[in-house]
C-alpha cells in the first residue's frame, strides 16, 4: 500500500501479491472517489440550480482516475 499526493489530495495504490511475488490485484483509488460524498453532504438542502457552481468548486473528476 502507498498514498501519493495528487493535485486533487491523496491518491492510493494497493498491491495484492501471491506467494511467487506475482501481482493478483492492484487498486488505485483516486480523491475524488471519496470527495463525492462531502459534494453530497455541501448540496444538502440546496436548490438544484446550485450543482454546477458547487461541483466546480469541488472540481472533482468525473471518471474518477484523472493519473
């Protein structure tokens, strides 16, 4: 396991290996995965309308693997 700090916060990279050191999984997570959900909690009780502006201001990525 390894975080590295990308432009938009910490990016993580988990490394699953077998007994003959051969990669069997590896995961990069990107901050946007989990800022989603702070973007969800500032929008709580807005109006619709305010999405865009709000969503620029979290300026997150959309596919959620900007590397």
């Amino acid at each position: 396991m390894a975080l590295v700090e990308g432009w938009r916060g910490e990016v993580c990279h988990v490394a699953l290996t077998d007994s003959g050191g051969c990669f069997r999984r590896y995961k990069i997570t990107d901050p946007s995965f989990h800022n989603w959900s702070g973007l969800a909690l500032a929008l709580r009780g807005t109006a619709i309308s305010d999405f865009p502006i709000c969503n620029k201001s979290f300026n997150l990525s959309y596919c959620g693997f900007d590397l």
